[in-house]
C-alpha cells in the first residue's frame, strides 16, 4: 500500500471513529509465519475390517493445509466505533493470524467475513482485524494495514484456538445409510477450503445381490455384512 493510500485508510479511520477515546496509539505489527501445516489421514487401514453404525462415516479421507488460528464459538456482535458498524461473526467464522503487536497480543482477520459499513450502510473500503490478548479474550479492532487499536468497552471469550483451512484442503466422507432387502444406501460428502458444508454431496445406492464388492470414484470396498444398523466392510483401495 503506497504512503498515499496509509494516509487515506488513517484519515477515515480518525473521521469514521469520532476520535473516540477508546483508541490507543499506533503500534507496530511484528509478522507471522505463511506457510500452512500439511497433514493427511485416513479413518481406515487397507485390508482390515471395518465397522460403522447407521448415520456413521465408513471411511474418511483428509488431505489438510492449515493454520493454527481461532474460530468463533458463538455468534458476536462487534461494537461499533463511531460511525463505523461491523457485522455480526458468525459462529464457526475462521480468523487467520495477521501479525503481532509487541506486547504480544495477536491480531487476527476474518476469513471471507463481511465487511464494516459506515452509518448509511455505505461499505469502508479498508479490511478489519480484531486484537486478541494471551488468553484469548477478544478487545478490540484495527485496520489491518495500518495498526490503530479501537479497544471495546470489555473483552470477550468468543474465540477458540482452531485450524484454518487453506487452498488445497480436501475432506471425503461416505456415511452409511442404512439398508433396504439387497440394497444399501451411502451417502458420499466432500468438503474443500473453509470445510464449514459440504462443496459436493451425492447419494449412492448398491445392489449386494448382484456383488459385494461396490466402487466410488477410486475407491473399493468389499462388504462382509450389512444390516440397517451397522455395516462391516473391507477398504481395498482408496479415493486419492
């Protein structure tokens, strides 16, 4: 961001804030590693039988880039500052880390959240972080170019330490769904980047009367026994 553009995003937030005199002084931000932790799994072994109840994932497969960041427990409504009004965080909402102040307080900012608009509903044109001390207690907001802290009236736990998910991140799941005379029913789930819901979801059905070895995508499972309430198969291949 050119010096122009600092000076823009600063003069907005002193007119949009009132020169509140919740705001502290500037600080400096210390940055954060990027580089995201890769971790892969799998809920079954090749070979080895297997059992899942009804409604229960048979196998799951991860493939994970991530972040080790905060994710909102509840919903939160942000306070206002001034003129400006946040939106609401939604529980589940990831907050990827942005940097550090040098007291140690980290500063976090919403992954695909909503922007802050000002009264009116016009939408700012600057991103916003929120500022989260040693304990995890949420107290305040910042730009997230320029570090101006606006501390709230009190702080707030509706935070968590949790995994942001990156590009790249890929989740499968096929759950069992019961069986009806020769046929079972699975239901196949896949989940990619925020993991939040499902990107893709499709219902499978398979006659054992014809074979019990049934296939999905890459994967191939031979099943021993099915009833409407559980099921004991074998994985022989996977879906990667």
């Amino acid at each position: 961001m050119s010096w122009g553009k600092k000076l823009l995003v600063l003069t907005g937030l002193f007119f949009l804030s009132g020169c509140a005199a919740a705001m502290t002084s500037f600080e400096t931000m210390l940055p954060v590693s990027e580089v995201p932790e890769h971790r892969k799994t799998t809920s079954f072994q090749i070979g080895q039988v297997q059992e899942t109840t009804l409604g229960e994932p048979m196998v799951v497969e991860e493939d994970l880039f991530f972040y080790n960041g905060l994710v909102a427990i509840e919903d939160y409504q942000i306070p206002p500052q001034g003129m400006v009004y946040y939106p609401v965080l939604k529980k589940g909402t990831m907050l990827k880390a942005r940097g550090a102040l040098k007291n140690g307080d980290k500063i976090y900012q919403p992954i695909d959240g909503e922007s802050p608009s000002i009264r009116g509903g016009e939408k700012v044109k600057w991103e916003y972080c929120i500022v989260v001390n040693a304990n995890n207690e949420a107290y305040g907001v910042t730009a997230c170019t320029l570090v101006y802290v606006q501390k709230w009236p009190a702080p707030s736990r509706f935070l968590s330490p949790g995994e942001v998910y990156d590009r790249g991140t890929m989740k499968h799941e096929l759950i069992y769904n019961g069986k009806s005379q020769d046929t079972i029913r699975l239901h196949y789930r896949e989940f990619n980047e925020d993991m939040a819901r499902p990107a893709f979801y499709q219902d499978l059905t398979y006659d054992l009367s014809e074979s019990k070895s049934i296939a999905f995508k890459k994967m191939k499972i031979e099943v021993i026994e099915a009833t409407n309430s559980h099921i004991k198969f074998i994985v022989n291949s996977s879906m990667r």
